[in-house]
C-alpha cells in the first residue's frame, strides 16, 4: 500500500514536471546541440542532395508534405484529400473527381497514416497509401509524379484511423473503424452502444500488384472498440496483422473518463490470409454499403465510380482468423519488428511496453486453456500467454514504436515528451532523449519495414510553442531529427512542419529520385481534349457550352482572343505544349470563380469559366515561364 | 602514280571504306549549349541525314529558346544537303572499295582529293548555315540587342548571351579525320617504298 502511494506520488510529480516543462519558457534545452558535428551532420551544400525523402502526412491539412532529410527542407505538398488552390487539384475538370463521396463533394480529410508500399517486406517505392480519417478513404500517390492517382471510400466505417498498414508484400491494405458506428446505419439511439450495438470493420483492400489500383475484398464484423493503429506481420508472421484498441468499453460520452477504466484494452490479431481462404470458401455475405472509386489516370480527367455492394464475414464464422491479446492500456501503436517475431502495443496509460511474442501467440492458440473467454464471436487470450516481455518504466505515454533492424527499439512517450531506446529481448533501456514538445509517432526510414535504414530519427511532436519565431496563436508543428546511427541518440535539429503529422515515412532518395517523372510526353497525352499543336487550337460551341482547345507554350497562348457570349459555361483545357523539365504555365482569367490550373509540360488540365457579365476579361499565365512571361496575357471578350 | 599498292596499304584503304559505313550510324558533329538555367546542358547531333537532340526534346527546347532573339527554327525538311549527303558518302566508298580491285595509288591521291573536296564543300556550308542562323533575325524577335549575332562556333566554344555554346566533331567527324589521315599514311608509305 505504501509503496504504491509512493509511485502514485512520483507519476503525479513526473506529471507536473512534465507540465511545468510545457510552460516554463526556460526550458530551451538542447542549446548544447550545436557542440560537436550537429550542424555538418545536417547542413546540405548548395547544389548537393539529401540522403533520404520523407513523406509526412499533413493531419487536418490533408495533404502529405515531402521532406529532405537530413536538411529538413520542405520540397513539396501533395493534395490528396483536400482542395489545393496552387495547383487547382480539387478545383478542376481533371481532379475534382477525385473528392467524390457517398456524401457529395468533399473538399477536406484528416490524413494520417502514409505507409510506402512493400515487397517482401522491403520498400519498393511505387506507391504511397494514406488514410482519410473523418469520411473513411484510402488514397494511393504515384510515387514517379509524386501526385494522387485513386481515392477509395472505405463503407460500413466510422473514423478510417487504423489505416492504411499494408501486408508485407502490398497484398492488402487493411482499414479498420475508429468511431463505432451502428452497421448497417440505422438511427439506432447513440446510447445503445453500451449495449454493444455498434460495429466496427477491419476492411480488406486488395491491391493490384501491376496497377495498384484498389478495390474492397473483404470487410469482417468486430466489436464496436475503437481500433486505433495496425502493422502487419513479416517473415513468420507473414499472414496476419495487429491492431490496437481502446474504449472496449463502448463508452459514447465522456470517453476520456469512460474509456479509460480498463485495465487492459486488446491487441486484435488478424489471419488475414485464412479470411482470404475463408471468403473463396463462401463464408462472407453479400452486404450493404455504397463508396466511390475516384481513379485519377495519367494526363486524362479523373472518373469517379460508384460501387455498391461489399463481402461481409463474421469471424465466428472463420474459426481462428481473430484473437484478441490483451493488452495494457488504451494501446496506440501496433509494431511488428523487422524480424516479425515482436509486436509491441505503445500502452498509452500503461506503466509498461507490452510486447507479444508471435510464436508464443501461435503457441498459446493451441492450447485452449489460454482463452478466457469470448467476445462478439473472437476468443480472448490470457495476456501472459502470448507475452514476451515488457520493458519496466519506460516513460510516461508510450506511444509509438519504430525499429533499427539491430536489434533495438525506439518508443516515443506523448507525455513525459521523449523517446526511448530499448533493446528487444533483455527489455532493457539503453538510452532517452528529450523531444520539444509531446511527441506523437516517431519515425525512421523503413522503420516498420523488414527493412530499416536506421541512420536519421523524426520526433513528430503534438506542441511547439517556443521552439521559432512566434507567428500568432497558430504556430507550425516542430520535428526534432536524430542522429541514431552510434549507441546514443543525439538530437541533430529541428525544423518546424507543416499541417499536423501524424505518421511518416523515410525513404531512401535512391529509390525514388531517379524515376521521378520531368514532363509528361506530349505524344503519349490522351487527354480528351488535349490540343498538341497551335494550328489545332480553337473554340467549339455547343449551344450554351463552349469549350476552348488552348495551348500555352512560351510564351503565349492560342486562341489569340476568345469570344463568349453572356450565359455561357466555358471549359478552357489548356495544353502546355513544352517538353522541358520545369518549365511550367498556369492559367487565369479575371473574374474565374475557380483557382488556376497549374500546365506542367504536356499536361492538359480544364477550367470552368461562366461568362456572366459583358466586357473583356484579361487571363494570363500565373507561373513564371520565361523572361516574356509577364508578356504571357490576352482576352476573353463576353457580348450579350 | 599507278604503282599497285601493298597488301597492307589495300587493307587499308578498305579500312577506310568500312568506316565511311559507320557515318550512317553515328553523328558527325555535336553542338552543346550550357546556361545556367540548363547546367545539364542541351544539345544537338548532326548527322549525315538528321538532326537530332541530344535527348528526346533537346532540339523543341533549342528552338524554344532561340525564338527570343529570332533565330529561324532548326528543320530538317528546310536542310536540303540532309537529303543528298548520305549519297556522297555511297559514291566515297564505292571508291574505295573499288580501289581494292583497281589498287593504283592513283586511286588513293583521287580519294585524298575527295575528302579535301568535301570535307571544305561540307565545312563552309555549315559555317554558312551557322551564319544564317546567327545572323538573319526576325526583326521582330522580343530580345534585339544591336550588333549582337548568335552564330554558333564551327570548332571549339563560344559565349552568346547566357549560353555558352560547344561546336565539335563527333565520332562519325572523327571517323571523316581518321580517313583522311589513313590515306595519306597510305600515299607516303607507298612514295617512301618508291624510293627505297
């Protein structure tokens, strides 16, 4: 009794520590950081490359942002599930498509989870998958023009958070419900959730291994918990996949409160593989659901599909392809490490690191003295038996767990705002280093692969406050890099992110840099309206629709002068007819009540301009081409 | 003058035509443009019957940028000796290939004769298309700077503007020298059995 106020008083007194760490303005450390090689370590020459790429997802912006490392300079943000009025994405003809949902036009997600697809375990950079959060969607960006190229909807879910973690040789990309919604949707009153009446999906989306064009396999029925983050296994563990949970206790209200009272929450352990068997063996049924297929193909308008109609299995039904692995408390981050014996739950209101043993787990399901009972048709497992070990105070708040292939493990803790290293086996910690402030996941190149290039760490913090230059109320969100290559971890820098990272992934910049598309060949543009010479240019009304065949190229555009009339809806697909690396137009006419379209070179994009009133409309080129470009400006005539 | 040639100076001669064969296969000369918005550099290959660049969009790109000070487009519909080179090239080794059963030193001083004949016809029309390209602007051209012309070098390197721009034979000029080298290796050697 004694000893465990004793530790109550020294969680409390780390707590305030901690807090009045937030708070305390003179807790700029890292100051020292500078002393030794930090600065070289990171310091990029002008015209030299960085070492890696490293895609971090943009959070509510709905992006994902590139960045070098180890400069830490931003290179790019890709839309994806939200409008992007640089580059028109959203806006236009040829990717408005691309935000179609069950629920209309929806020009914003909550983009968290960016995996690089997989072979054998190993990134091999053809594609990028991330989820949206808030209206459940998977998006796939092509990793040659770095652009997205499909969004799926995911059906039958409610907050698309344990999403997208793929299989180990991009098989499936596994979706699973954050928010419990009642499946089918029905207005159920939200109390019966109590009553265990709402569901959650694991959501099996099958990837073209040629294309990479997705589409849903399976969905298999679980208890409504919230399930949070997922890996799937390698090597021995090839055929499953993790999944944390929290509120198994179905609270609706007052989660925070609720859905902490129980002392261990689960780790769902998926045979994906005998689902896949159990499905060709007719154990799933025709259900419900509608969701788009938004494909946007290379240089050509994006088409929407829309799909009704999903396989659903319970998993009683499939005896043995779920098992729930207790695991302490409200876990966030599932981990599977390189050698796909460990998966480490990041227990964030646990004193400890559970960590299960997978063929301590392969064991334990033979034996059916380690079920303690069964919940919504999937055998519970008594913790110990698929435990294989614990790393004793670690932290406060683990989080999130990431690995060096050597045999250690890196776990961020949110709320003593810090990262462990710990060695896998003797459960030992080896090393700890401050992160500025409350870290969410950490990050390391092929991290979660089988695979790591563990030479630089990303600490993706939650608070800033006083690391820059203060901007207002709404400040960036600040990343510390590591050094990790020696025994100790040894902060490097620290550079200030866009959007709110959640997750990210480091990649090598050999994999990627070498293929990264320049143009696109005019010859192979089969835009529907593509114009590839001036001599073709020209205006074709239809009735009260007109649209214009336009190119751009330096610098000037073709039609010289166009004319509407009042009442018309004009489409202006403007073809950029350069074949030069970087040498781009935009497009913009006065009055246009959508953004630019942004021409990379052989690109045809599409924008709508309705001519309402009479006068003459200046348009111009909006990107800097050429030492005429501001010369690049002619008119739009609209009569009555 | 009509002394038959040495087994190995007829080898030679045919040497020669064999790599007369290979202009059809290689460009005979390159022009290489650097600027610093270009540190990669663009290019061009002349070659007996094209034109091309020296990757996939050089030559639009090449064009694109010479718009600005009104040079003419580089077309190879509108550079007729395109059209008849490759048959000069034929008449050369036929030559020498004739030489092989006709082998009189005359025919090697008629070869020499050839390439001098051609190898100068060739050169001054390249210079004089260097020049009308460099020299006959549009006078509308959006940059006119007065006196300024932008004839490329014939042979070594040359600033123009922001460009510095290259001017070399290639491996098909190089094969054109090494010709004309041979067969005056040919002429002496066979003077020199003479007076031996």
């Amino acid at each position: 009794m004694k000893s465990a106020s004793k530790s109550y008083i020294l969680f409390s007194l780390l707590l305030l520590s901690s807090l009045f760490a937030l708070s305390c303005g003179k807790s700029r450390q890292g100051g020292d950081v500078l002393a030794g090689d930090a600065a070289q370590r990171v310091y990029v020459a002008p015209g030299q490359k960085d070492e890696f790429y490293w895609f971090m997802s943009g959070g509510f912006s709905g992006h994902v942002a590139v960045y070098g490392i180890p400069s830490g300079r931003l290179f790019k943000q890709i839309p994806v599930f939200s409008v992007y009025p640089e580059n028109g994405y959203g806006f236009d003809e040829e990717t408005k498509n691309m935000l179609m949902t069950t629920h209309g036009f929806i020009p914003w997600d909550d983009a968290h989870h960016p995996e690089i697809s997989l072979t054998k375990g190993v990134q091999d950079g053809r594609w990028l998958f991330i989820n949206g959060n808030n209206t459940p969607r998977i998006a796939r960006l092509d990793l040659k023009t770095f652009d997205t190229a499909e969004i799926l909807e995911i059906p039958n879910s409610g907050g698309n958070h344990a999403s997208p973690f793929l299989t180990e040789n991009t098989e499936y990309l596994m979706a699973a419900t954050r928010f419990a919604v009642p499946v089918p949707q029905q207005a159920i009153p939200v109390e019966s959730a109590a009553d265990g009446k709402f569901k959650g999906t694991i959501t099996m989306v099958k990837v073209d291994p040629q294309t990479g064009r997705m589409g849903i396999d399976l969905q298999v029925l679980v208890p409504g918990f919230d399930y949070d983050i997922a890996h799937c296994g390698k090597g021995p563990s090839h055929d499953w996949c993790f999944f944390t949970t929290y509120n198994t206790e179905q609270a609706y209200k007052m989660l925070e409160i609720e859905a902490s009272k129980n002392d261990k929450d689960y780790i769902l352990a998926f045979n994906w593989a005998l689902a896949q068997h159990c499905l060709s063996q007719g154990k799933a049924k025709d259900f419900s659901g509608t969701y788009y297929d938004n494909f946007h193909p290379e240089n050509k308008p994006a088409v929407s599909e829309k799909r009704s109609g999903v396989k659903l299995m319970n998993p009683a039904d499939c005896p043995g392809v779920m098992y729930f692995l207790p695991t302490p408390k409200s876990p966030h981050g599932a981990d599977v490490d390189p050698t796909g014996e460990y998966i480490v739950g990041g227990g964030k209101l646990a004193t400890v690191i559970p960590v299960h043993s997978f063929s301590k787990f392969q064991k334990a399901i033979q034996d059916k003295s380690n079920i303690l009972k069964e919940v919504g048709g999937i055998p519970v497992l008594k913790y110990e038996s698929t435990l294989g070990g614990e790393v004793q105070k670690p932290c406060l708040g683990p989080l999130h767990t990431e690995f060096d292939g050597k045999g250690n493990a890196y776990t961020s803790c949110f709320v003593s705002s810090e990262i462990v290293k710990w060695k896998i086996g003797s459960w030992e910690i080896l090393d700890r280093v401050p992160a500025y402030y409350s870290i969410g996941h950490l990050s390391i190149a092929g991290g979660d692969s089988a695979q790591p290039s563990a030479k630089y760490m990303i600490a993706l913090n939650k608070i800033t406050k006083d690391r820059y230059l203060p901007v207002g109320p709404e400040v960036p969100q600040s990343a510390q890099l590591y050094d990790i290559s020696g025994s100790k971890m040894k902060m490097l820098s620290d550079f200030p992110t866009v959007g709110e990272p959640h997750y990210a992934q480091g990649v090598p910049a050999a994999l990627l840099a070498d293929k990264a598309q320049k143009i696109y060949e005019l010859d192979k543009n089969d835009h529907p309206f593509a114009t590839k010479t001036e001599e073709e240019a020209k205006v074709v009304r239809d009735g009260k629709v007109v649209h214009v065949y336009m190119t751009a190229i330096r610098s000037h555009f073709k039609p010289d002068v166009v004319e509407l009339k009042v009442g018309d809806t004009a489409f202006f697909h403007v073809t950029s007819l350069e074949q030069d690396y970087d040498i781009d137009h935009g497009f913009a006419i006065e009055g246009m009540t959508v953004p630019n379209a942004l021409l990379m070179p052989g690109e045809t994009k599409t924008v709508r301009f309705d001519a309402t009133t009479e006068g003459v409309y200046p348009f111009y080129c909006t990107d800097f081409c050429s030492a005429l470009h501001q010369e690049m400006q002619q008119y739009v005539r609209v009569t009555k | 003058m009509f002394q038959k040639l040495s087994t190995t100076n007829r080898f030679l001669v045919f040497l020669v035509g064999t790599m007369l064969i290979l202009l059809y296969f290689l460009p005979l000369w390159s022009i290489h443009l650097v600027a610093p918005q270009y540190p990669e550099g663009l290019g061009m290959y002349i070659w007996m019957s094209k034109i091309t660049g020296h990757s996939a969009h050089d030559l639009q790109n090449i064009n694109l940028l010479n718009h600005y000070v009104g040079m003419d487009k580089i077309i190879e519909s509108s550079i007729p000796e395109l059209r008849f080179m490759p048959y000069i090239a034929g008449f050369m080794i036929f030559g020498a290939m004739f030489t092989l059963f006709y082998d009189r030193l005359l025919m090697v001083y008629l070869g020499i004769l050839n390439f001098f004949l051609v190898g100068a016809a060739g050169l001054w029309d390249f210079w004089r298309w260097e020049y009308n390209y460099g020299h006959h602007l549009n006078p509308d051209a959006p940059i006119s700077i007065p006196g300024m012309t932008y004839q490329p070098p014939l042979i070594g390197c040359k600033q123009l503007l922001n460009i510095t721009s290259c001017s070399w034979p290639h491996w098909g000029g190089a094969f054109l020298f090494l010709s004309v080298l041979l067969l005056g290796y040919v002429v002496w050697s066979e003077r020199r059995k003479n007076r031996g």
